[in-house]
C-alpha cells in the first residue's frame, strides 16, 4: 500500500532526523563536560546552551528525546516488542556517555582514572546527590549541565524497565482496558500460522484510527504473539461457544470484521452467530472471510454480497487467491511482459485466472491495456478457459474467452521450449502451480532461458521476503496468506480507490478532495469507502434488487454502451424507474449530508474544504426544488452504479423483494416509558424495548408496540395529549411464508398474510394484513421514506 509506506517513509526521515539531533546534543554536552575549554569556542551568544546549572538547556535535551521516544512508539504502532527496549537502550547510552564525561576529571590517588567515572555514573541510577568527593573536595565542580541530564536519563530508562516489565505482566488486563476505551475496532477471529502475515498487513493498514483485535482461543500460540507483536489486543475466548465470542465486548463499535480459522465452514457458523447478534443493516461494514479454495470464496462472494437484511459488506481471502496476486504483482511489476503462461492444473490455476480477470476489467475501466496475454497450458487448459468465460459472465460481462489461449497438454519442457520460442523469450513469463513435479522441468527451461521470469514452487520458500533467482530469472514461491505491499483491502476498499481515480482523471477536479488516493486525507478516503458501502445499502433496500448474480444469466447491459447514455436512462437500463432513482438519490445525499455534518461540515453559499463548508450540505427539501441540483445527484447516483458494474459488481431485480412506497396514515396513542420493558409480537414472540422507547397503540385498539426515540419522533408530530399523526412515507411488500424478520426489538416470523415494512433507520418489521390495510396508504411516488413504524 504506498500510503502506507510514504507514511512509513517520513517516519523514518523524522527518526533519523531527530536521532542526529539528539545524538549531536548529548555528544556536545559530553565534550563540555570532559573538556570544559570547548564551551569557550562556542560563540558567545549560544554559551547559555551547555551552562552550568541551565535548566533551558536541560529543558531542551529533555524535549529533544521525548520526541525521540514518540517517534520510535509510532514507527513501530506499538506494535513491535523491541520499542520499549530500543528506548531504555538509548537512555542508558546517554546516561552513560554524559555519566562518564562528567567525572572524567575527578580522579586522585584513591581513585583511579576509568573506573572512578564508570562506577559513579553507575551509581546514578540509584538516585541522590550526583556530587562527590575527592580528597581536594567535591568533583566535579562546578557541576556541568550533563551530569543533571546524565540522572535524568538514568531515572527514565529504569522507569521504563518498570513499566515495559508491568505491562509484560499484566498484558491480558491492559488489552481489554484498551479495548474497552478504544472508539472503533478492527476484529479478527480465528486464525493459524499461515494467517499471521495476513494479521500484520491488516494492522498496516490501519494506520492509528482504531484498534486491532484479535479472539483467538489461547493466547500462548505463535499467532497470538505474532499479533500482539504487530500492536493488536489478544482476547483468549473459547472460539467454540458463540456466548462467549459474542461476550467479547467489540460489536457495537466494529469497524472491520476478519474471520481468519483455516476452516471456512467455522468461519460462516462464527459469522451466523456476530449477524444474529444484530446491529444497524444501514452500516454495511466490511467483512472479510477466509475461504481458501478459490471456486468456493467466487461463488460465496456473489452469493453474500447482499441480502435484505444484511449488515456486510462481504469479501473472501484465500492462500490461492493471495498467492495468485502475489505473483501477479512479481511478474507484472517488473521488465515488461507480453505474454504470460500458467503450467499445469490447480486450485492456483483458477486462481490466477480469476486475478487476471480482475486485472483485465479494472484496467479496462482506467483506460489501461498493458496487461499480457494470459496462456494456460495443462491438460484440461480449455475447462479453465470456459471457468474463465463462465466467470466473467456471472460479473456481467459476457464473450470473454478470447482473453485465455487455452494449449491442452502437458507443460514438459519440449513443449514449454517451443511456446516460448514463437516469441519473445525477455517478455514471457511463465507461472508453474503449486506441484512438487514442476521443479526439473522449471530449472531446466531456466537453464536454456535466462532472460525469461519463471516462478515454481517449493514449499520451503519463505513468502515474506524478496525473492532472489537462483538460475537465469527463476525465483520460487510458497502458498501463504502474505499479501503483497502489506496490502489489507477488500473488494469493496479496492472499488472505491479505482473509481476515486477514474473520477479525478475524467473530471479535472482539483484540490483536498482530488488528490491521488495514496496521498488522500482520511476524511475524503472513508467518503469514498462510505458511497461505495450506501450504495449497497440503497440498491437492495429502495431498488428492490439484490447483488445475489450467481447463476443468473447476464441481463443484456453492456457497460460499453451504458457509457454513452444520460444518467436517467443508465439508471432505466440497470433496472431502476425515475421514482426509485430519486429515492435512491435522497438517500445518498442525505447519507452524504450525515457523514459530513458529523465531521464539523456545515453548509455556506460557497465551499470551502479548509474552513469546512460545503454550498450543497442541505436538505433534500431544499435540493429538490432546484431541477439542475436533483439531476446533478441523479448523475452521480448513474456513475456509482455504472462504475459499480464495470467492475464487475452488478445487480438485478429481485422479486421477492419488490418494495413499494406507502404513506402512513391516522393517530396512535403513544406515551414514553422511563424503563425498558417487554411485549408481545404477534406470532407471540417477546420483544424488548429499551428505556427511553415509546409505547404505541391504535386509537382504537389494545395492542401496543414500542418504537425508538428518535424513531419515533421522526416520524409522529404531536396533535395534544397522548395523541400524535403518523407521518412520512414507508417501503413495503407482502411477506413470504415463514419470513422471519430480525427487528430492533428481536426477532420474529411473519404472520400469514402480513407484510414487511422497512424505514430508513435500520427499522423493520411485519404488519398483519388487516392492520397495515388500516395504517398505511399507497403513497405518491414522488416522496421519498423518512422511515418508523
């Protein structure tokens, strides 16, 4: 991730920068100290600095290695467990160089000249009067400014000592307390050995916005003290008991969700139990699940992209698919390759096709053609071809098998030989899979082909360093988890970078918010990572399709062709009438307006990134009374989405959950409750409600529910007593036989002929047919839900 390594890249400028600084200061005090005659050479306006008994001088080294100390804690995150020791090692040098320079005078016939000064600095440590005597009186006199930083120094350093020996001792209690005060977490469940590189790129990543942690089952493992030496917090749970995994106190603040067990029908079942849990479907939060067969994690990935009532955005990681985008990174990053061949069959095979898939489509979208021909040589090289084209169809994007030349038949060397010779040997690259029985052959065709990259497999090779040839350009590499660049993203991360690209190249946009991604300020990446993540959100919950495409026949919609048209007909194309594309465009600006109001934007005639104003943070009320504003949101509602499905993430309608606009209509009798209490579904289910909730019921009837605060004022206006008007507008549809419904309150099944109704704030719930006939009105197309019940 260059982010991360400029980043990494001026920590390192501003340590050595500050360790020349400091070393300078103490070799300076030092010389003063042994010599004193040196401080007269100094000019005399700087000889206060070095004076006896000068506290701004003392002031000043003080500063200079307290700043020092933050810049190795934050190069190292906290995350190394050499920090703290790099940190006493470098006082004790100090203590002892200005130690020593300070009694370097102080010798007579009883004490002798080396070991006098090495002994008294090494008394410093034990605190007290630095002076001492010699048989003509106290030495050293007067008392150079050294000898008091020479105790300062030695005072931190053992504190230090102290504290690094606390914290080893009580790691466990200073874990969970930094768990319990951190703001937002990154979670990893689960995980073996070959996950621990995997663990350390995630911690990379993050930079210093939250905390990583992660639940393992034991924390004496090898990957338990890996991740903590990579700055996480270790939870020892019992992994096989849901109660306890969900007792771990982080999923209410869960920023990013990693299931890591080398098992990855564990994985699901942890995962069943966290979405079971609940939590705001509005959040989408990034989830990444270790699944390492690579037809498996494609066809999970299309299945649980979406959903109803889904809170994830989902993504997979597998040791096939990180070792394809290894390699692909090795091969394509150095001298220009025109051809590349895959020899033999394997779970890799597949693997790499599907990278270069990815590859293909994203260079595609960035006006990009660099990419090599991709050559698959194996027995059964056309089943990968057509796994390739089925692939690629299931991702919108149809008659691509002409990007695999398929040459069925074994990778030996005479026929390797033959292939490479029709062109170019210095741009060819050759891929052997993972298999014991490719190592002659690859040596042997390396021998004969020095200028041509050749990767094969040894299972001893180690995946976390630079690879050196061994013969001609033939390097090996091993199955692993390691992510190349220390990269962590998940598809949905990677898909908001590219479009962040596509938008400034094609727009000529400038300032804070168009800068390259790598030097991007937090506050605009996570705006980018936020549209991607609501337009989950809005595709499913207003649209009416899902993301589910596996298996379904590509609609016909060429993003070619999408290309050319205006916004409301790109909209028409990928399934959405003006109505809901409105709808769906109110809720991306009103998502927009939240997330910039909660970081301090506020709304002026005129933007203003420094100051944080923004001419355009306003209601939709406001914005859809001016036509050219509706349809600039309409237009950028057309381009997350057609960019969405150039990459390869399309939707399709979805008719069992087909919404309709409704308007709530009447009075309900309602009354806010101090306490949390419970109440009766009708299915007969026990809901709870929590203090602060409103308890409502009909005019005319008995039966109550309760509704969230701020739900609930939201969406009533007060008529006088205990009375309210419901107001604004709900989606609907008929509920399915059986469907249960996860609600605030709990979860429930749906009575037969009722209906699903779902507001804006992660509220949804089912209505018998009877009472939704009562409560609720078809509402005019052209408004938009607010949400409640």
């Amino acid at each position: 991730m260059r982010t991360a390594s400029l980043s990494s890249t001026r920590t390192v400028v501003i340590r050595n920068v500050l360790a020349m600084i400091v070393a300078g200061l103490t070799g300076y005090l030092a010389a003063v100290a042994a010599w004193p005659q040196v401080h007269d050479l100094v000019p005399e306006q700087l000889r206060w600095f070095g004076a006896p008994n000068s506290a701004v001088t003392m002031g000043i080294v003080v500063i200079a290695y307290i700043a020092l100390a933050v810049v190795l804690v934050r190069a190292g995150g906290g995350r190394r467990g050499g920090t703290p020791v790099a940190i006493v090692l470098i006082l004790a040098i100090a203590t002892t160089l200005l130690g020593v320079a300070s009694y370097w005078r102080c010798q007579d016939e009883t004490h002798p000249d080396f070991f006098t000064p090495l002994l008294w600095t090494a008394a410093l440590l034990k605190g007290g009067d630095p002076a001492r005597s010699l048989a003509d009186g106290s030495c050293p006199s007067p008392m150079p400014v050294a000898l008091n930083i020479a105790q300062l120094s030695a005072l931190a350093a053992l504190f230090t000592s102290v504290a690094g020996v606390a914290l080893a001792l009580f790691r466990s209690q200073f874990d969970r307390l930094r768990l319990r005060l951190s703001r937002s977490v990154t979670v990893v469940v689960g995980g073996d050995d070959d996950a621990s590189s995997l663990v350390a790129a995630i911690a990379h990543t993050m930079g210093r916005t939250g905390t990583l942690v992660v639940v393992v089952g034991s924390a004496e493992t090898d990957y338990a003290r890996r991740a903590r030496t990579a700055g996480a917090c270790i939870v020892a749970v019992d992994l096989d008991d849901a109660e306890h995994l969900l007792a771990v106190p982080v999923w209410d603040k869960l920023d990013r969700l990693y299931l890591l067990a080398p098992d990855p029908s564990t994985n699901l079942l942890r995962l069943r139990a966290v979405t079971a849990r609940g939590g705001d479907e509005r959040l989408r939060i990034p989830l990444v699940v270790r699944i390492d067969d690579p037809w498996q994690a494609a066809a999970w990935r299309a299945q649980h992209f979406g959903g109803a009532h889904n809170r994830w955005a989902g993504d997979t990681v597998g040791m096939y698919e990180v070792t394809a985008r290894r390699l692909l990174d090795r091969t394509l990053t150095g001298p220009r390759v025109d051809r590349l061949f895959v020899c033999g069959s394997s779970q890799l095979t597949t693997a790499l096709c599907a990278d270069m898939l990815t590859r293909r489509l994203e260079a595609e979208y960035l006006g990009d053609d660099e990419l090599p021909v991709l050559h698959v040589l194996a027995p059964d090289a056309t089943q990968y071809q057509r796994d390739y084209a089925f692939t690629a169809t299931q991702m919108g994007h149809a008659d691509r098998e002409a990007d695999i030349v398929a040459v069925d038949g074994a990778p030996s060397v005479a026929t390797l030989l033959r292939l490479v010779g029709e062109g170019d040997a210095q741009s060819t690259a050759l891929i052997f899979a993972d298999s014991t029985d490719y190592g002659s052959t690859a040596t042997r065709i390396a021998a004969r082909l020095p200028d041509t990259t050749i990767h094969v497999h040894d299972h001893r090779a180690d995946a976390t360093r630079e690879r050196v040839s061994v013969v001609g350009r033939l390097y090996t590499y091993r199955l692993s988890l390691d992510l190349p660049g220390g990269q962590a993203h998940d598809a949905w991360e990677r898909a908001a970078i590219l479009i962040h690209r596509r938008y400034v190249a094609e727009s000529g946009a400038t300032g804070p918010a168009a800068e390259p991604w790598e030097e991007l300020d937090e506050f605009y990446r996570e705006s980018n990572r936020r549209q991607v993540r609501n337009a989950l959100w809005m595709v499913e919950k207003i649209g009416g399709h899902t993301w589910n495409t596996w298996g379904k026949p590509p609609d016909g919609v060429s993003t070619v062709a999408l290309r050319g048209l205006q916004p409301q007909e790109q909209l028409r194309q990928l399934g959405f009438d003006l109505t809901t594309a409105t709808a769906m465009a109110r809720a991306e600006h009103e998502d927009w307006c939240r997330y910039y109001r909660r970081h301090g934007w506020r709304h002026g005639p005129r933007r203003d990134d420094r100051a944080k104003v923004h001419d355009k943070l306003i209601d939709w009320t406001q914005l859809e009374s001016d036509p050219a504003m509706v349809a600039a949101a309409l237009r950028s509602l057309a381009a997350t989405l057609t960019k969405l499905r150039e990459l390869g993430y399309r939707s399709h309608s979805d008719a069992s959950t087909h919404w309709e606009r409704f308007r709530r209509a009447g009075a309900v009798i309602a009354e806010q409750r101090a306490t949390a209490w419970t109440w009766t579904a009708h299915d007969g289910s026990t809901m709870h409600a929590a203090a602060g909730d409103w308890e409502v019921r009909e005019e005319s009837g008995t039966d109550s529910w309760s509704v969230r605060d701020d739900i609930f004022r939201a969406t009533h206006r007060h008529i006088g007593g205990y009375r309210w008007r419901r107001l604004g507008t709900v989606l609907a549809r008929p509920a399915n036989d059986g469907e249960s419904v996860r609600t605030l309150e709990g979860t429930i099944t749906a009575p037969p002929g009722s209906w699903i109704v779902q507001g804006d704030h992660g509220d949804v719930w089912a209505v018998p047919g009877d009472e939704f006939t009562r409560r609720y009105a078809l509402a005019d197309h052209n408004r938009s839900n607010p949400g409640g019940k």
